[in-house]
C-alpha cells in the first residue's frame, strides 16, 4: 500500500495514529492525548451518538462549542502531519486542501444551528461534515491558482 496514503487514512480514523506508524510518537501521543481532551470537553461522542440516531436538538444541547472548534484544526493537521511525514506532500502547496478543510468545517459548525440542508438543520455533526467537500474544492482551487501564478511570474 501507498505509504503516505496509509498514515492518512490511519489520521482520519483517530489522531496521532498516523504519527505513531511513522514513528513519531511523542508527536503521536501529542496528538491522541488533545483528541480525548478536546473529545471529552466538547461532548463530541454523545454529538456523533445523537447525529447518527438524528436526534439533533439533543446534538446541540450536549454540544460544547467552545471546545468542539478546537477539533478541526487538529483533525486536519494531524492529517496533513501523518501525510507529509510519510512522504506525500511533497508538490508545492499540497497542504491547501487540508488547511482549507480546517477552515470550512470551523464555518460550518459555527453555523450549523443556522443553515438548513433541504429544510431540516442538520446539527453540529453533520453540517461541518459536508463542509468539507467546499474545503477540499477551494484548497485545490486556490492551489492551482497559485501554481499558475508561480509559474507566470517564472517565465
């Protein structure tokens, strides 16, 4: 299997276990100690419970969102770390998509008690779920436009 690929998915799965398999594992644990405490600070498993059994209302009243933002950032950094660490990443801001990602789903689970998905508000699991694909699409976006940009002012 791919190697950078492998620890990606590993990241996706649980932060820090990406780290651990490239044998970074001060970083690893790091990154596994600040998953449970921002876990358990912001309520995030009872979140995932609730969203899952669409019981959202209770979603948002277990939700601790000044801890539950924290979780983006990290989710996606350590991605990005794992990745990077095994090998990938090495084309010029190939990192545009996972720091866009982190953006998106910040917005969007500061605004998932507002916007409505074909009428129903999905919650604050769901919402910033589907931010990502915006995340991911303006990342490769914005990286191809600096690219060309580069590569004009190199010629």
């Amino acid at each position: 299997m791919n190697k950078p690929l492998e620890r990606l998915l590993w990241s996706i799965a649980l932060p820090g276990f990406g780290q651990l398999l490239n044998k970074k594992y001060v970083k690893g644990l790091t990154f596994i100690i600040l998953e449970f405490l921002i876990n358990v600070q912001a309520n995030f498993n009872s979140i995932i419970l609730y969203s899952f059994n669409w019981e959202i209302k209770r979603a948002f009243e277990e939700a601790n969102f000044l801890w539950l933002m924290f979780y983006p950032c990290l989710y996606f950094f350590a991605m990005w770390d794992a990745y990077k660490d095994a090998g990938g990443g090495t084309a010029p801001f190939s990192y545009l998509p996972f720091v866009s990602c982190a953006y998106f789903v910040t917005v969007g689970l500061m605004l998932s008690s507002k916007i409505k998905v074909y009428g129903f508000i999905v919650g604050p699991m769901w919402l910033p779920m589907i931010f990502v694909i915006p995340g991911i699409v303006a990342g490769l976006i914005v990286r191809e436009l600096l690219l060309y940009y580069f590569h004009q002012t190199n010629t």
